[in-house]
C-alpha cells in the first residue's frame, strides 16, 4: 500500500480484503466487542446524556424500525445510531485501541446494528463488516492520529467517523467509488475536541461519529457526490487537521482488531496505570494511613487528557490522574461506574488522599502508556511500581470470562438477568445468527 496509489482507496481495499478472510481468533474477538458494547450501551441507557437525546429523537418523530438499548425499536435508524453510540461510551468504560487513539466499537458498531436491523441482515454480515470498519479506522488511525490527537481533536469523533462509514458502506455492499465517497461525507462531518472532556459533549462526539458514519454510507449509495481523496487531498483531513500524510510508504499487517483493549475500570483509560500500580500496592498491604505523598509520573500527553486537578464532579473525576490515585488507595472498586458519582467524588477522605498527590510529566522519550507511582510512606519507605497499560492480555478465554462478567453487572440492572443471559448467549453465537433483530430485540426494554 503506497501513498501513490492514493490514501483514501488504499484504506478502502484493505479494509474490504480484511473482511473477506477473517482468522477465527479475530471473529472471536469481535464479538468479545460486540458483548461489551451491550452491556456498556445498556448500563449508559440511563445515563443523563442517553435521556436527553432519546427525548429529542421521540419529539422529532420517525419510522420506528431501528432499537435503542433500554428502550425498543421506535426509532429511525440514523436516531439509534446517535443514541446508542452516545450510551455507550457515557460511562467512559468502553474499548479502546491505542494505535488509533480512539474508542472504536461505540463508534463503528452502533450505526452498523441499526442499519443491519432495519435491512435484516445476517450476525455474519455484521461481524464482515466491522471488521472492515476497525481496519479503515486501524490504518486511519495509526497513521494519522497522534498529531491529530496533539492539536485537540478527540479522535473518537473524527477518526470514528470514518470506520463508522467504512462498516455501513460494507453492510449495504458499495463499490469502492461509492466507498470513497462515504468517506468524503465523512470527513465533512467528523468532529470532537478533547476540550469537552468531563462533559455529555464527550460522548456526544461517539454518537455523532456513528450517526455520521451511517448517513454517509446511505448518501453514499445514492449518488452524492464528494471528493474520492478526502484523507490526501491537498485541503482535505490529514492536510487540514494533522501534521500531514506520512511521505514514507504505508504498510499494514495483521489485523487491527487483534490489538483491541477492553476497560475494567470505569474511567479514562489513561487513569489505568495509575489504577493498576496502586491497586497492586494496595493488594500487598498500602493503606491511606500510611501514605505521606504520591508522584504519578506520566507521558506528557496525560496532561491534555485526564489531568483534571481538583475535580468537582464525577464526570470530571474519570478524567483525574489524582482523584483516581485516592480511589485506588482507599480500595474502591473503580469497575462500578457508582463510585464516580458527584457526591463520592466531594468525599473528605478522598479530597485528601488526592491533595497529597503530584504528576509529573515526563520528558521526551518516556512511553506513551506506561505510569510510575512512587509513594512516600510515614515510617520513610519508598514504593515505586509501573504499569504499561498497552499490554493486551491475549488469552481469550480468559478475556471472555472477564467479560461475561462485566456485562452481566452492566445488562442485567436494565433488562433483567435472564434476558442478560439470553442476550450474551445469542452474541456469543452471532456469526450463526440469521437475523440481527433478535439480538436487538433481547436488548429492548418494554
């Protein structure tokens, strides 16, 4: 893949050869995303936000024949890809890729279901074409994302948006010409700023990236024009909102998704080392008595990220090296989205523990993903520990457990435990499934 042949089409036959010969490995871990994002999209169902825009779309009105989560089929499915997208990242638990920067199955799969659901397609057919769309915003991503995160933008909107039309553009099967153009309208309208982070525009941006996606594929396949060229185009996304395409060759091997990280703390990823490290401490004997002061060394891209110093809501909490240090000292179980509620947050014994802790961010050269928590005890010991948070676990089967579990406690609050049972089953089947709609339908709260 050369930047001869054109960016935007290179990305285009990758991600669509992706699709046709996916490794059982790879299908096994979609749907490990697949199974996440249900339960995310369901416990996020009740979210503020999720409300907000669910009452908005009601008012506007539409052919009920796409589902929202927690809710039932009575909406269009441009309405579902926005709610749904925006519910699953609002309690910020949702996957990750670190290559990309972005959180890609609250973008990519959201618009994808809708569409499937209101076009009766196959599990099979969902799974080929999120596939397709992790790759385009795999290649997208690692090669654009990292001065494109840089100047602000939060790649979740932006670069999302462009797997999200990558996805639908394969479900509804465009040509490649068609494909390109799905992606010209989706650089029209992907957007986000990380200065939205600790607010419901944050997980706005995910909802607005799957809706954009979904209405670019269907403009798409009517006929609507845009540039073919939109990520090299000398005015176009990398020109206009990165330091440019890359003037070396590019190469892709293996498959995105592969590198696919779940989230088993409630927060902003880049909280995770800090959770992690004193989480082990802890587990070894720290308690807050004893801590006279913490230094959370960090990348210095943290700062723009999840450095929020005195948070004052729980929102703003997830995004707070500091608040999450105290947190993880006092033992609190950081997997349930509770503890980041307004009134935890205020705590006097956490507002303490988080006044005695410093960042530091590191120089030039540190990793990317890896925290350094150094503690300064009262009896004058000083414990150090690391935690690279880019490590996958790789074992599936373990991953699958960890999973099952995580969506069990997020699912079965909202629809129940044995139609959460029922729900993980039929996922844990989808490439059998005939029909998206039972899925769905198992998801719908009546």
């Amino acid at each position: 893949m050369t930047q001869a042949a054109g960016l935007t089409a290179a990305i285009i036959r990758t991600s669509r050869a992706a699709a046709e010969d996916i490794p059982p490995a790879t299908i096994e871990m979609a749907k490990l995303c697949v199974l996440d994002w249900f339960g995310l999209a369901l416990a996020g169902s009740r979210e503020p936000l999720s409300v907000l825009l669910r009452e908005a779309a009601l008012a506007d009105g539409a052919l009920p024949v796409a589902t929202v989560l927690g809710h039932g089929p009575t909406f269009s499915p441009r309405q579902a890809a926005l709610v749904n997208g925006a519910a699953g990242h609002a309690l910020d638990y949702d996957d990750v890729n670190l290559a990309m920067r972005i959180h890609p199955t609250t973008v990519i799969l959201p618009g994808l279901l809708a569409l499937a659901e209101a076009r009766r397609k196959s599990g099979r057919a969902v799974i080929e074409a999120f596939v397709a769309g992790y790759e385009a915003a795999g290649v997208i991503g690692a090669q654009l994302s990292a001065s494109h995160y840089a100047r602000g933008f939060h790649a979740t909107g932006t670069i999302g948006s462009f797997g999200a039309a990558a996805a639908c553009a394969h479900l509804l099967g465009l040509d490649e010409a068609a494909t390109a153009r799905a992606y010209g309208l989706a650089g029209s309208q992907a957007a986000g700023l990380k200065a939205q982070f600790g607010t419901m525009a944050k997980s706005l941006h995910a909802g607005r990236a799957a809706e954009a996606g979904l209405t670019s594929a269907i403009w798409a396949g009517t006929g609507m024009t845009a540039r073919p060229d939109i990520l090299e185009h000398p005015q176009g996304f990398a020109a206009s909102q990165t330091d440019g395409v890359p003037a070396a060759s590019l190469s892709w091997e293996g498959f995105a998704l592969d590198r696919n990280l779940f989230k088993y703390h409630a927060a902003c990823f880049g909280t995770h080392g800090t959770l992690e490290a004193i989480g082990g401490l802890r587990r070894e004997g720290l308690r807050p008595e004893q801590v006279a002061a913490i230094r959370l060394k960090v990348d210095a891209g943290a700062d723009a990220m999840c450095n929020i110093s005195a948070p004052r809501t729980g929102l703003e909490a997830k995004f707070s090296l500091r608040f999450n240090a105290a947190l993880a000292l006092h033992g609190e179980d950081t997997a349930d989205s509770g503890v980041y509620a307004d009134a935890v947050v205020l705590r006097p014994d956490l507002e303490a523990s988080r006044a005695m802790t410093t960042v530091e961010l590191a120089p030039p050269g540190w990793p990317e993903d890896l925290t350094e928590v150094t503690i300064a005890t009262l009896d004058g010991r000083t414990l150090v520990r690391r935690h690279d948070v880019s490590l996958p676990a790789g074992d599936l089967a373990m991953q699958h457990a960890q999973l099952h579990a995580k969506f069990l406690t997020l699912a079965a609050p909202v629809i129940g435990r044995e139609r959460a049972d029922r729900l993980a089953a039929t996922i844990d089947r989808l490439e059998g499934s005939g029909d998206v709609s039972e899925i769905l339908a198992l998801a719908a709260v009546r």
